[in-house]
C-alpha cells in the first residue's frame, strides 16, 4: 500500500511526458531488481499493473504463482490457522486473473482436495473454492463441479449441494444438466412456495423439464394444495403417463387433444375419492 500511494502521488505531480519516463524507468530498472520485485506483495502488483500499464518483463505469470504460493501458505510470520491461509491464498489467487495469472490444474486438484477437507463450515469451503476457482481454467472448474457433483450423488451430503450451487452462483460454472445438484434444486425450488410453488402450471412445466421424478413429487405437492387439475396437466406432460386408464394395456394418449390431461384428471379425482371413503370408514 505504501508501494503504491507513492507511486501514484509522484505520478500525480509529474507532466504527462514526465510521467511516461518515469513509468517506463520503474518498469525497465527499479521494479527489475531482484531486491525490489521479490519483496513486492504478491497482492500488490494487480494495482502495480494498472498503474504503470503492464509489469515488468521479469515478472512472469509462473513467478506469480510461485510468490503467491509461498506468500500464502510458506511464509507465514503470523502462524495462522490453516483455513486463513487458504481463505487468503483465495483472494489472492482472484486477483491475480486480471493480470493473467491461471493455476495450474495439478495446483487446483490439491488446494480444492485440502480445502474440501478443512473442518470449517461449507460457506467458509465455498468461498475458498470461489477464489482458487476464479484462477482456474474453464476445464478445471467444470472437472471440480463435476466431481462434486458425483460426491453428492454417493453421498447426499447437503454440504456439497450448497458448496456447488454458490460456485455455479458466483462464477458462472454450469451444474451437470443430468446431475444430482441439478435435480436436487429444481426439486427445492419446484416445491417452494413462494417460488416454483407460486408460479401457473404451464411454466411449473417448462421448469420441471419432463423429469418424472420432480415432475410426480410436484404433482402431490399440488394436489395437496387443491390444484387437482393442475397436477393432472402436469403428470400428463411426463414421459411414463401415457395410459388409458379404462385400458389393461397402456396406449398412447395424445396430449395436444386434452386425452391424456383428462385421462389423469380422472384418476386423481378417483384417488381423492378411495381417500374419502376410507377416511368415512374409519
């Protein structure tokens, strides 16, 4: 900070062409040093960059990413815990993209393995993984997500789910179409009331994607409500409900005449019937 507060006010007192010399003395010899560079932050030189218009030659990208490296977890004065080094090596690692500065995909593999581990809540792991993501290929962050993805499916651990849905919020990573996380938050978000919940059934039905699973389980929940035919409609729209239900063989039901609507239609109005009668029994 220092750094740069001086650079910027001896810059403001210089004339334009003044100025150009003096950008050009700090970016071909005092920056050059290998006294000066080394001892320069790595969070510095994004600023140092803007500043002077590019860095100097012998900064490189595979120089950064060692200083950052080092910066983040080797050098540690403070002995801080470990999840602050990588919470630190995180917002480092985010600001070095504006300078071109991309992990390496070995790099990547390790930090998100070790971050993942960390016995620190998943907001903490999410953010973590948002920063080293960020210096991350676009490949990389697609194999991370995908990883997780599967995880998930193995182990239904919600800590995942959220971990991956902040990453695809933040930076934009696309969640496998077919994917657990994918179907596990259509799902919540088709059963919220006041999102999917709240919305006509024509557009629950672009949403729900021909999905029989989510698509059955939004059916109930419709039911539930009292939208009896609008849960008709969409179950008539999923791929298994091609049934006449007066039929022992299933035949196929056009939906562009109302066929298969009316065909679900009456069998959930006849299954909200057997639950009166046995509720009357009772």
């Amino acid at each position: 900070d220092c750094l740069l507060a001086m650079l910027r006010g001896a810059l403001n007192e210089l004339d334009e062409s003044e100025a150009d010399q003096f950008t050009v003395q700090a970016l071909t010899w005092e920056l050059t040093l290998p006294e000066v560079h080394q001892a320069v932050s790595v969070a510095a030189w994004p600023a140092l960059c803007e500043l002077l218009g590019r860095l100097p030659d012998c900064v490189t990208p595979a120089e950064l990413q060692e200083a950052l490296w080092q910066q983040s977890f080797v050098e540690n004065p403070t002995h801080a815990p470990d999840h602050r080094n990588y919470r630190r090596f995180a917002l480092l690692a985010a600001q070095m993209v504006a300078i071109g500065v991309e992990l390496e995909p070995s790099k990547v593999e390790m930090l998100v393995q070790q971050a993942l581990d960390l016995d620190r809540p998943w907001r903490e792991r999410r953010d973590m993984l948002t920063g080293i993501l960020s210096a991350a290929s676009v490949e990389d962050r697609q194999r991370v997500v995908y990883n997780l993805d599967r995880r998930f499916e193995e182990h239904a651990d919600i800590d995942d789910f959220e971990i991956v849905c902040g990453i695809a919020e933040h930076i934009g990573t696309e969640i496998p179409r077919e994917g657990s996380i994918r179907r596990c938050a259509l799902r919540r978000w088709a059963l919220d009331p006041k999102r999917g919940g709240a919305l006509p059934v024509h557009r629950l039905i672009d949403f729900v994607d021909t999905d029989a699973t989510i698509g059955e389980d939004v059916a109930v929940n419709l039911r539930q409500k009292g939208r009896v035919a609008d849960a008709a409609l969409l179950l008539s729209r999923l791929p298994k409900c091609r049934i006449d239900l007066d039929a022992d063989d299933p035949v196929a039901l056009d939906v562009n005449n109302g066929d298969a609507e009316l065909a679900r239609l009456r069998e959930l109005l006849a299954m909200d019937d057997d639950l009166g009668l046995n509720s009357g029994l009772d």
